[in-house]
C-alpha cells in the first residue's frame, strides 16, 4: 500500500471496514498533506523551543542527568500538535504519562511548567521544605490549566508522576483519566482524554503495556482511546520508513491490541505533524486507542554522561554526522519563502532570553517545593495550606433504621419483574433473618458500610477479578436474571433518593494493570472509595510495582495522598502453598514507624495522629463489625491513606464471625486492639498467659481454650490495626494482667505473618520488661503445606504450645 513519504501504517490486522477506510482515505489520498505557511512557522517555532530548551540545560548543567530529546525533538510539536486537535474536538483536560527521554522539555514546553522551576531542581544547594522524601526531577508530576494558543480553549494539562519502572504509569494514568471523566459525567470521552508516551524497548518488552492495552476493551476500564506516543530509537539511525515498518516492537504491541500504528519518520518534521493529527482524529473519530512510533535516533548516549561509541562505535559515528532536524527544517522553510534567516535566529533569540531570565529568577528560589508538583490537587479538601481541616475522625457507627434499611435492600430484589437463581434466593433470605436478628456477617458488614457512604455522597468502586459475585460467592452485589440474558441489577444502586453511585466491576485477569488503575482512579477524588480486591492475596505480588513505587511511598515521593484499599484474602485453610497467605510480612516491612521508639502516647488524639504520619494502615479484623468500622473510617478521616486489609475466606461463612447491630450503632468506633472480655478479665490476676493474635487464628484459639477449660488461665486480645502499631492500647493491656506471660501466636510460618514486626513493638511497649514468646508454625520457604493432614499437624501443634503454660520455661 502506499503512503505519504515518510510514513508508514500498520492496520491489517484491523477487521472493521470502516476504520480501515478511514485510514486508507487518510493515507492515499493524494496531496492530502497540506500545510499552511502559518502552520509550518508554528511547528518551526515549536522546534526551536525543543531544541534551544535542551541546548540551554546542557549548556547550564553539562554534568547532569536529563535524559534529553535530542534525535527526537519533534516529540514537542508532535504533542502538541495533538493536544491542538484534541482541544478543537472539544477536549478539555489531557492526562499525560511518559518515562524519562524528553520528560524535563515535555514540562517546560507542552504542560508549561515556569521554568524556573525546573530550572531550580538542578541547584544543589536549594534545601528541600520538609515534605516528604522527595524524588528526582525527572519523576515529577505536575498540572496547569492554561488557553491553548491554537483554539483559544481552555485546557488543563496533567502529567503523572512516575517511578524509575518504565511503563508502571500507564494504567495509573488510564484510571485518573477514567475517574476524571466519570466525575464531569464524560461517558464517552469527549472531553477527558489520555496520551501515553513511551521509549521502544519498554513498550515492546513490559507486560504492563498489553495489560493496559487490555483494559481498553472493557466497559468500566475504557477511557475510549488513548493516543500513544513511541519514542523510537530501538533501530538506530535510518531516514529510511521502509526500516521502521520492520520495526517489529511497537507493531507487536498494536497488532496483539488491534490498535492501529503509525510510524514516521521524525526527521520529517512536516509528516510528524500530519500525523499526529490523524491519530488524534481517530481518536475522536472511533474513541480507540492508536498508536504513533516517531522514528529517530538518540544523539546522545542513554544519559547525557553515557559514551554510546563504546558498544555502538559505527552508529554513532553515522549519527553524528547527522544535521540537527531544526536545522534541516528550517533550511527547508528558508528555500520555501515561509521564513527568512534573521527571523528564524529572532525566534532562537527570543527562546533563549526567556530561558535566561528564567534562570535568573530560578536563583531567587531559596527552597525546593515538592507540592508545586502535584499532579493531583483535591480542591476544598485540605485547608488553604495544605492541611487537614480537623485531626479528630467522627463515630463511625449508623442509626439503627440506617442499618436496617440496608439490610433489606441487601437482601431482596429492589426491581420488579426480575428472577433471580433458587440458590441466590436462599442466600439472600438468610441475610434477611441476620436482619431480623439484628447480625452482620462478613457480606452483610461490607453492604452496610458502602450503603451508608453511598448515602452520604460518597462514590464507591469496588475492581478486581469476579469481584460482583465476589470469590467466594458471598457477596452477590449483582443480581442476574435467570430468564433474560444479560438482565441485571445492582440493589446498591437502588438504596437512597440522591445517593452517590456504585460502581462494581469485575477486572481482566491481570493484577498490575488493575491495581494501578485504581490507584490512578483513586487519585483524582478524595470523596470516593476506591477499591481492589485480589482473588486471592497472595496474587498481589504480580502488581509489586504498583504496591512498593506507588502505594507505599507515594505520599513521601510525591507529597500526594491517596486512599485506595487494598482486599487481599488471607488465611491457612490447608489450602496449598498459594491461596493461603496475603504475605502480610511484606505490608508490615513497609510500615514507617520506628519498631524501637515508644511515641508519646499522652498526646491529645494519639491515634488519629499516628494515622496521619503512617504511609498506609495495615489491619486484620477478626470481626465484621470492625471490617464495618474500618471501611467507613477510611472515608471519614480528615485525610487519606492506602488502607491493606487482609480478609477472611472461611471466616465469611463461620458461625462465630458476626455481629450485633448494637457493636455498630451511632457512638461506636472501629477497635484497633480488642481486649479479652472473657472470665480471664474478670480477675486479670490470676491470668497466666496473655496471647496476642491477629484475625482468623482467634477462632482457633478461643476453640481450644474453651476444649481445655483454660478461659481463666489465658487472656487472649486481638491486634486489628497492625500498622500504625496501637501502642497504647496494648500497653493498658500489658499492665492488667501482671502475672500473665506474653506470647504472640499466628498461624502463618514464623518467618512470614506478622510476628517479626510484632515482637520488636510489644517488646517496646513494655520497656522490653518481658520476653515475648512465639507460638506459630515453624519458618519455611513456602507459605503453606499442600497437604491437609500436614496443615492441620501443624495447627494442633502450635494450639499446643500456645496453651501449654510450660512451653517456655525451658527458654528463660
Ligand atoms: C522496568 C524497568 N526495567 C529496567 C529499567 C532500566 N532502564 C532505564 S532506561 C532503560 C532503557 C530504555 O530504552 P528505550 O525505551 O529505548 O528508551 P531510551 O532511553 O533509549 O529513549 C532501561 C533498561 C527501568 N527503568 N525500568
């Protein structure tokens, strides 16, 4: 097929005939390429920008990392060129992820940060304001609302912060843009758009990027077209489109994503430019992703104090030889008539003045502040400067009628003429008599504490594999015709007058693209309820990246709050090695508090204190109540924080594990530690061991003692919030039962679970006055036995020593 020269498209894998001729047309017709002379000053002028804002940096810092553009400065105009037509279709607001390569000229030149600002990231001695950790200037986020010059609209302009991991910002970049257009009522993407750039190895190597592709496809994950960006220098230097159509990795990607790839020649400013249009009108045009491979060469070696003669001598010998495409175009521009000589160098002048001025202001600048860089500003949330509005968070409990009126909906069909299957009906007549009695299981806890939210104007999404129906089958959040295909309802949805809306969806099979989606999506609003759910705990590992450069420190990084919850099932049930545990050692290694350090524990609000200087809360709730409690607070707190909660599997269905309405009514609060409310209480004296446990294994424990006849002998308190560790609480525990020996009992292996993050703290909280003993299984490499005679030899063994009140006398 021919093209226009210098470009190249890859579309034959498309099978709709219409876009396909959409393209042909777009490609073939000829002389289609026009431009006006007002149109190529503009691009020349955009060239100039890219290419003197990178001979500036050099010039001023020639010994610092920038990663420049040159060999691909046409990535400006090419930018801007589709914000242009994007801002012409009626798009108002661009979020933007890219890596390293052009990121500081991308700020300067497309997003318009001031450049004294970033001109300031390269002083040295600018001290940091105390605001976290802060990151390198080349992961920084930003946002401005600004006019585009060219449609006289306006457009806001955000780029995403990012990790070092290349790609890893593509799906959070997806979810804010998704959340973005949710909230302005944008159901088709008209006005919320996304543009990914990316550099060639990364885009054809990370899983990350078909992941995100993926999501494209699914209705609560769509973002209706992303425009790609490909910084290609993958294939070295060539001014040859035939050789970037055997560019085989970006055409992988495209074809395994049925987007169609444009390349082009970068050297040809002109053809970029066109481009850039097109794929920005196919954008509108189909609101489907496309992609366009800007082919070019790197000048440069990686990094601005890399020698590429040392692997790729004869390339680069090629490259250097190279004139600089500003140089070229504007030759070519000359010969034309469009411009004259001094105007051009006016036009060089005149950028390079601004830069100048701008670095001298830049040495104004006495401190560096992170928060300019915000990608994500929460508006009315936070006091003018920045802080919360209140440290005190309200009763999380609800009115009785509150509950009640949940419970109903929670357990009929609000809709008519709707059946559903016998064995849902069943489920849902049970929960109707829990209603009656006045009880929450785990489901129930779970509907009343999203209900209320939803009451108070709270968007809820909940994400994740089969998450409607939930794993387990307990939650049923979607209710499925029997008779009508593909009938549904979604009694959440039908609870209040002028409730906030519920969205419930089931993901693709993918962890890291989902987990940073919703991060991305729990980004752009802090009055919404974002969460992920694993189907099962442990498969949090394959979205690492999201948890250990995003969730964790992101705050510190970035000085941006974020408060997804993470569900992660958890539990050894003789289940096998997977399935079993949630890894919650990892979680509890990432916590920020000093494991040797006691806090003042006078201090007026201690608690809501502590929350607010974590990185993110890690709880395990033995009850549905505090599971009830711990949901609600999340959103009532004056700030936010990531929240892990590891959930329960045989816990959903165990008879023990409910509540009473009573535990939940106005007044009452999520419990961070549970004290022993048993006989053991009642004379606190006599007690010889005080055990400390956390989730499910409470069931376990409170079984034996009971076999035993011990409920005297041994108290037996819970740790729900593990992390920020409660201190004080446990401290009034510690100092009720004076005889009692401590002992933390889990039953994950003892190298993993929480007993090396527990161990140091309580030791702390007693002034290291007592040992702390361990009753739980043996270390090991896998996380659980596959075998369940195996699995419950070990539960017995360590229900013994946790009751064998001599186990450690051989110890001390
Ligand atoms: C996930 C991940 N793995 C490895 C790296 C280390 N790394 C940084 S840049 C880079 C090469 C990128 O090449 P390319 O996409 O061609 O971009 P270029 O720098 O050449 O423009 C690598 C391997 C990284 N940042 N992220």
């Amino acid at each position: 097929m021919a093209y226009c020269q210098h470009i190249g498209v890859e579309f034959m894998f498309i099978n709709d005939l219409e876009q396909c001729q959409w393209i042909r047309q777009k490609f073939e017709t000829p002389g289609i390429m026009q431009f006006t002379n007002e149109e190529k000053r503009t691009l020349l002028a955009r060239l100039v920008r890219s290419t003197r804002f990178e001979d500036f940096l050099q010039r001023k810092w020639s010994s610092e990392k920038r990663f420049g553009l040159e060999g691909c400065e046409v990535l400006i105009p090419a930018l801007k060129t589709i914000i242009d037509k994007s801002s012409e279709n009626g798009v108002d607001y661009v979020i933007m992820g890219m890596p390293h390569r052009g990121r500081l000229n991308v700020l300067a030149n497309v997003i318009r940060k001031e450049l004294e600002q970033i001109f300031c990231q390269f002083d040295s001695k600018l001290e940091a304001a105390d605001e976290g950790s802060g990151d390198v200037k080349y992961h920084l986020g930003m946002y401005h609302r600004r006019i585009n010059r060219v449609t006289d609209r306006n457009i806001t302009l955000s780029l995403v912060a990012n990790p070092s991991h290349l790609e890893a910002a593509d799906p959070v970049v997806m979810g804010k843009t998704k959340a973005e257009q949710f909230y302005c009522g944008d159901t088709e993407g008209k006005k919320v758009m996304s543009i990914l750039l990316h550099g060639d190895a990364a885009f054809a190597g990370q899983g990350i990027v078909y992941e995100t592709f993926h999501l494209s496809d699914l209705p609560s994950y769509t973002t209706h077209g992303t425009v790609h960006v490909v910084v290609n220098n993958q294939i070295g230097f060539t001014t040859d489109p035939r050789m970037a159509r055997s560019s085989p990795y970006p055409t992988d990607v495209a074809r395994v994503v049925n987007a169609p790839i444009f390349h082009v020649n970068s050297d040809d400013p002109e053809a970029v430019m066109y481009v850039c249009k097109v794929a920005a009108e196919w954008r509108s045009t189909f609101h489907k992703d496309v992609v366009v491979d800007l082919v070019c060469y790197r000048r440069n070696g990686h990094n601005e104090m890399d020698e590429p003669m040392f692997t790729q001598p004869l390339m680069y010998k090629q490259i250097r030889k190279q004139k600089p495409v500003l140089q070229k175009y504007a030759e070519l521009l000359v010969s034309q008539g469009v411009v004259n000589q001094p105007e051009y160098e006016e036009e060089i002048s005149k950028y390079d003045k601004i830069c100048e001025e701008a670095f001298t202001r830049s040495k104004d600048e006495k401190i560096l502040h992170i928060k300019h860089w915000l990608d994500s500003p929460w508006p009315g949330f936070f006091t003018l400067d920045g802080q919360p509005r209140s440290m005190t968070c309200p009763s999380t409990g609800l009115t009785e009628d509150i509950l009640t009126h949940i419970g109903n909906v929670a357990s009929s069909v609000p809709v008519e003429n709707f059946t559903i299957h016998g064995g849902l009906s069943r489920i849902l007549k049970t929960r109707g008599e829990m209603v009656k009695n006045r009880t929450v299981d785990w489901a129930l806890a779970e509907y009343m504490a999203f209900g209320s939210l939803l009451k108070e104007g709270i968007h809820i999404r909940l994400s994740g594999q089969d998450v409607e129906r939930g794993t387990f089958s307990h939650r049923h959040h979607v209710l499925h015709d029997q008779n009508v295909d593909k009938k549904t309802c979604i009694p959440m949805n039908h609870l209040w007058p002028n409730q906030a809306p519920y969205t419930v969806c089931n993901s693709s099979l993918s962890e890291y693209g989902v987990l940073g989606f919703e991060l991305g999506f729990a980004m752009a609003s802090p009055n919404a309820l974002v969460l992920w759910e694993a189907q099962f705990g442990d498969f949090h590992n394959t979205a690492q990246c999201i948890i250990d450069q995003f969730i964790c420190p992101g705050q510190a990084k970035w000085v941006r709050q974020n408060g997804i919850v993470l569900l992660l099932p958890h539990g050894m049930e003789g289940m096998g090695p997977e399935h079993s545990s949630a890894r919650p050692e990892r979680f509890l290694q990432m916590c920020n508090d000093d494991p040797d350090v006691l806090p003042n524990l006078e201090e007026a609000n201690f608690d809501i204190n502590q929350l607010y200087d974590c990185n993110w809360v890690v709880v395990n709730c033995s009850t549905p109540g505090n599971f009830f409690h711990v949901l609600r607070r999340q959103i009532l707190l004056p700030f936010r924080k990531p929240l892990i909660i590891f959930t329960p599997k045989s816990l959903l269905r165990h008879p023990e594990a409910r509540t009473s309405f009573d535990e939940m009514l106005s007044g009452t609060h999520f419990q961070r530690v549970i004290p022993e409310d048993g006989l053991a209480a009642q004379n606190p004296e006599n007690v010889k061991r005080l055990l400390f446990c956390t989730g499910k294994v409470y069931y376990d424990l409170t079984r034996e003692r009971k076999a035993r006849g011990m409920a005297e002998q041994v108290a037996i308190t819970r740790i729900e919030q593990l992390s920020p560790f409660p201190f004080d609480l446990l401290l009034r525990e510690v100092q009720k039962y004076p005889n009692a020996e401590l002992a933390w009992c889990q039953e994950e292996h003892k190298n993993q679970g929480y007993y090396d993050y527990v161990k140091p703290r309580l030791r702390t909280t007693i002034s290291r006055a007592k040992p702390v003993w361990y009753a739980g299984r043996d270390p090991a490499a896998a996380p659980a036995t596959g075998n369940k005679k195996t699995h419950l030899t070990e539960l017995q063994r360590l229900l013994d020593t946790a009751f064998d009140l001599d186990a450690f006398k051989n110890f001390s």
